[in-house]
C-alpha cells in the first residue's frame, strides 16, 4: 500500500493509496499522521459482543486517514474536553511519524510507541493523547501508534453467561489484536515490529499491566517494554468473572434495558446483540452511574481464564509474566479526582472503605484507621486538612485511596519486576496543579506530551515537560531513560534503576509551586523512594484479599 499527506483528488490516487495529513501547527516538527484506519470489522450487529476480527487488506481501496475515527461509546469526556463523535464502529488505528520517504525498503526501521488511552474503562479515546506532539518532541526518533478499543458493557461485560458465551474482556482483546495489526503492518510506515513499546495511563495502565502478566511458554510477547503510569495490574480489584459484585452489575445492566426476567440464559446475549444502540449506551450510563459514589465501578476487566489467567498476584508469585523493562510511577494525589471532598466525619472515612473493600476484616479496618491518623482525633495529624473548602477528612481519604489503588500496586511492579533482575525505573510526579487537588492523576499526560497549554505556562513548565518528555522517548527508543537528551536542556539527571533495599524514583517538580501561588523549582531530581512508603507495604499485605 502506498502512504501520502497529500491531498489531490481521489481520481489521481494509485490503488490502495492511504491519506493522511501532515500536522504543523504547535510542532517543533512535522509530523505525518494517519488517522482512523480500521484495524478490525464493525462490533456492529450481530458482531456486537464478540471477539473482533480483523480487517482484510483491500489493496483496491483508497482510505481517507486524515482524521481521527469516532470514539467508543461510554461515559462521556469531563467537562471542557472535545465534542467526539460516539459510535460502535470504532475499532480504528493512528499513526504518527516525523516524515520519511514513501518508497521501500526504508534505511533503517524506527521504535515504535503504542499508547492505550485510560478512563476507567468506560470513557475516553485516543485524541485525549497528543501522540504527534509527543513524537515532535522528543529528541529520540520514534513511531507511535494509538487507538480506540471498546469500553463499558460493549468492552467489558463480565458474568457467567458472557463466560460461557467466551466474550469476557473483549476490550482487551481488541487491545491484542491491534497489537497484532501492528506487528503485522508498522513496517509499512517505517516501524520495526521487533521494537515495540506500549504506554498507557490509568485503564491503559491496568492493561499494560495484564498484558504483561498474560504469559504463555513459548510464545513471545508482542512488545519489547512497558511504560506502566498510575497502574499495575494489581490496581484496585481484579475479582473473577463470576463475583457478587458483577453478578449484581449484570442483572442491573439487564433491568436498564428491560430485559424479561424470565428470558432463558441462552437468549440473552441475542437479545442484547438485537437491542437499538441508543438504549445500550443509555443502559450502561445508568449503571456505571449508580457505582461510581462508591468507585465500586461496573464493566472492568476481570479473571477469565485466558487473557488475565489467574489473580494477578499469585502470578507475580508465579513468575510467569513477560520479563521485560519498565518504567512505571505515580502522581502525588491520586485520589483527588475521585473521592468525596466534602467528607467531613470520621465514619465517612470508615464506611467508604468499609463499602469499598467488604472483605477487610475489623481488625484490619482498626490497622487502616491507625495507618493515615484521624486529624479530629490526633491534631497533629499530618493528615490534617488546613485547605478551606473541603471536609477534615479529604486530605485522609484521599492519600489512603491514592495510596490503595494507584501508589502501592505501582511500588508493587516495581518490586516484583526488579527482584527478578528486571529493569525497572520509577517515577513520582509531585507537581501541584491546584490547591485542593493536587498532583492530580493523570496531569503527567499533558507534560510527556510537551502539549501546546503546557509549554505557553512558562519556561519552567516547558523544561519540565520536555525533561519528561526526553527520558520517556529515550527509553521507548533504547530501553534506557538516559540514552538521549536534548542538548539546550542541559545536564539532566541521571535515572538510576530501582534497587532492592534502597529503591530510589525521579521526582519530578517537587519544590515547583508556581501553579499555586508559590515558586518554580527543578524539574526532576533522583531520590530515594520513602514517600508514604510504610502504608504502600500495608496494601501489599492485602492485594489477595481482593482478588476473588
């Protein structure tokens, strides 16, 4: 097939000519973009919920890739982000490269960046991520790739009915197929499939994180290493199919869509495959909706057998996972985003995680309540709110939750991975950006992209996100952070690699206050890894407890 960013008339393209676009403004450099080729047929009709199936190459075609293709369906984006269009047809493919001659063989092939976008598995898209921003960059030359796959109930609908039909963790098995699209077809934009990385935040994290423990003898994984950021695939609760929880989620999903109470288990998938889009998306809402108080959230990926074959943590035990290197790390407040900030008693603090985690008994409730001291109870808490606006106990709730589902399983990798002598190179991203929430979840994302919003703040914020920048690239590009660096930036710390004993993380932004009234500080500096440590190691203890 033929790649172009020119736009003549379609009657004057060669056969199998595929059209993008060439990207410029806010770009150091060009970069060639081909957007919304479809990796997979429609999950439409009769195809929804099933497994997908690849597209064949029309060598006849002519494919319009000069923009991004429509959004799976699910929750809709915060407030202030994109108008998407939604649709079921969403199983498309982006590529993004500085220019490079059409004609083949090319000189030399390129490392190749495969980023999976996060959103709890119920939202988001591709576009969130400025992947051509992130290749103009980077000092490193590399190609990068990214992707919708399906979300909520259309992508992640567990229950024994769907395990027997075999369609559990569908949006992780379009993620594999599309890693297969581009083991199968990079080489054609200049890409080396032999050098593949995968990057991804939040959900794109957890997913890493099952593809990386998604082992089988003999059988290569299809990427070569793992940027792992605010996720593990210990995160949070990875349960098996069949848990109460899902269960209930099912049968609420099925009474959202009036579904017959008496329909026998076998009509079920087809009476969902027969119901209007409208009502599906609708249906889905409401349910993700009616948990989301509580970050009980509905449609997640789950223990199947198969793609996640066993509880993640017995197979970190196990030793059977992908050993590859890593970069992986963790915002200073993960929780801000998502826990009730009013929260102003002592019992809220108990009866969130009391909802949250059933499963932790009254003594280890009592273990909990000691680890992150009640500031009403102990006035010298450093857990004590002074922030106006927000109740005594979200600076509390906050830290345990970030704690629990994004910070200890991230520390986790990091000392399962290292103690198998693979490389391992850890970040913590401290830099507040708001007074009440933080160094939220997910602010790193606009950074390593050097987005045009984060590089007009000032130069200090531009020096921070090209540093992250730089040594995320590097290590898509050589397995090693320090490999390059561009050169007006200076001396850049080095990035030591996690160690046993005395693990270390780059820290970035931790003395820069000037998005909060206060000064600007040094990018990133090596430090040893002591923050909130202790109550890291308290949630190891428990990561089997919510794998059932």
């Amino acid at each position: 097939m033929t790649f172009i960013t020119n736009e003549r008339p379609r009657a004057q393209l060669p056969q199998g000519t595929v059209i993008g676009r060439t990207l410029v403004d806010d770009l150091p450099r060009p970069i060639e973009a081909f957007r919304g080729i479809p990796y997979a047929l429609p999950p439409t009709g009769d195809r929804r919920f099933r497994g997908a199936e690849k597209v064949t190459p029309d060598h006849q075609a002519v494919i319009d890739a000069s923009d991004y293709g429509p959004a799976a369906p699910g929750k809709p984006l915060l407030p202030g982000g994109p108008k998407l269009l939604y649709s079921e047809n969403c199983l498309t493919v982006n590529v993004f490269r500085r220019p490079l001659e059409s004609c083949q063989p090319f000189e030399r092939l390129l490392p190749v960046a495969v980023y999976i976008h996060g959103g709890a598995f119920n939202r988001g898209t591709a576009s969130m991520h400025n992947t051509a921003s992130m290749v103009s960059w980077s000092e490193a030359n590399f190609i990068a790739v990214s992707f919708n796959y399906r979300l909520g109930a259309l992508g992640f609908l567990p229950s024994s009915i769907t395990a027997k039909e075999g369609i559990l963790n569908l949006g992780l098995r379009d993620q594999i197929l599309l890693l297969e699209w581009v083991r199968d077809n990079i080489v054609h934009f200049g890409g080396d499939p032999q050098q593949v990385t995968l990057i991804g935040l939040s959900a794109g994290a957890h997913s890493i994180g099952h593809h990386l423990m998604n082992y089988k003898e003999g059988v290569d994984p299809l990427f070569r290493r793992v940027v792992i950021e605010s996720g593990a695939p210990t995160s949070r609760a990875v349960r098996h199919f069949d848990a109460d929880i899902h269960e209930a989620q099912f049968k609420d999903f099925l009474h959202e869509l009036e579904c017959p109470e008496d329909t026998p288990a076998a009509q079920i998938l087809p009476f969902l495959r027969s119901v209007p889009y409208d009502k599906i998306c609708a249906a889905q809402t409401a349910v993700f909706d009616k948990y989301n108080p509580s970050l009980r959230w509905a449609f997640q990926p789950v223990i199947d057998g198969d793609v996640i074959p066993r509880p993640p943590m017995e197979t970190w035990l196990s030793g059977m996972w992908h050993k590859v290197p890593i970069m992986t790390g963790f915002t200073s407040n993960e929780g801000s985003l998502y826990v009730q900030k009013q929260c102003a008693r002592s019992s809220g603090f108990t009866a969130f995680f009391t909802e949250l985690l059933p499963l932790l008994s009254e003594s280890e409730m009592s273990a909990l309540d000691a680890l992150y001291p009640d500031p009403l109870k102990f006035p010298h808490s450093d857990l004590k709110e002074t922030r106006s606006g927000v109740g005594a106990q979200y600076k509390r709730l906050e830290a345990a939750y970030a704690n629990y589902a994004y910070q200890a399983p991230v520390r986790q990798t990091a000392e399962f991975a290292s103690s198998a002598g693979v490389p391992v190179y850890l970040y913590h991203w401290a830099l507040e950006t708001s007074v009440i929430d933080g160094a939220r979840h997910a602010d790193n994302m606009r950074y390593e992209g050097c987005t045009p919003q984060v590089m007009s703040i000032s130069k200090t914020q531009a020096e921070l996100a090209r540093t992250l920048n730089s040594y995320i690239g590097s290590f898509i590009a050589e397995s090693d952070p320090n490999a390059t660096s561009p050169k007006d930036l200076g001396e850049v710390p080095k990035w030591v690699p996690y160690a046993q004993g005395k693990p270390q993380a780059m820290v970035f932004a931790l003395y820069n206050k000037e998005l909060v009234g206060g000064q600007p500080g040094p990018a990133a500096e090596m430090m040893e890894d002591t923050w909130r440590r202790r109550e890291s190691e308290f949630w190891w203890s428990k990561s089997g407890k919510f794998e059932t």
